[in-house]
C-alpha cells in the first residue's frame, strides 16, 4: 500500500513572505498546491469589496483582464521564489504576456484558481503557461514571462 506524498500548499503568510506585494495589488489568498517549480495552483476569491469594482464597472462589476493576468504571474512568481532557496531577497519581474485570451467576466462571489505550468527556464528567466478557472471552466489564459533580480539593485 502506497500512500500519496501531501501537496504542498502556502498560506497567505508565506505568500507575503515571498512576494512584496500588498493590499490592494495582492491578489492571490493562498497556494493550493505547489509541485516544486514545474506547477501550481493559487486561489482568489472575488468579493464585492474589491477595489477596482468602484470604476469597473459600477452597474456591472467585472475583475479587469490585466489582474486576471497579474494574479497569474504573482502565482508563477511564489512557486519559483518558494522552489528555488537561492532565490531568497529576489523579485521577480514580469517580462512578457503572449497569448492571451479572456473567456468570461470575472465577478464578485467567484473562487478563481490560477493553474501554473512550467514551459522554459534558463535562469533568471522562467517562463509558464497559465489559466484562470472559476467553476471548473476556463475564464482566461497566458503565456508569462518573468525574470529574477537582487532586490537590493531593484530600486
């Protein structure tokens, strides 16, 4: 009898641990699972307080594309940072968005997973294919690019 290995997950404390992100841009509550580097998959969940609702749009409430895709990459970037131990005190810098689609709106109530995959790495440069589901259906996907920089030459 086999037993299966646990997925690693984080917690909202250790994702603040490794990304510098804040209130209102961090936008990723937790990691559901972490495969090393090679994949992932992160939750958001939508509520109504939400800053970007109050301009987008006021009568019909849509979480914009471009966090969509940001919530991706901060997903790849706390995988990597998280992996890689040497990597303690980087930042990763976003440096590409190919092949991006939008399915369907975003909206408050929704539980959003944002599945990584790893594509291509030659270190400081990662590269992940990502999708955004809510209720099991694919509402976006990308292609990202990223790369890793001292924190202290970040300024």
């Amino acid at each position: 009898m086999s037993e299966e290995t646990p997925k690693k997950t984080l917690d909202i404390q250790r994702i603040m641990q490794l990304l510098p992100h804040r209130y209102p841009f961090l936008l990723i509550d937790k990691m559901t699972e972490c495969n090393g580097e090679d994949s992932g998959i992160a939750l958001k969940n939508v509520t109504m307080n939400e800053p970007f609702f109050q301009g987008h749009f006021p009568t019909r409430p849509v979480m914009p594309g471009v966090l969509l895709v940001e919530a991706m990459a901060q997903t790849a970037g706390a995988l990597v940072l998280e992996h890689q131990s040497e990597n303690a005190g980087k930042l990763v810098f976003f440096m590409s968005i190919d092949k991006a689609r939008f399915r369907k709106p975003v909206g408050p109530g929704d539980s959003v997973y944002f599945h990584v995959k790893l594509l291509q790495k030659r270190p400081p440069v990662w590269k992940y294919w990502a999708e955004a589901h809510v209720d099991g259906k694919k509402v976006a996907e990308a292609e990202i690019g990223a790369m890793l920089i001292d924190g202290a030459k970040a300024g």
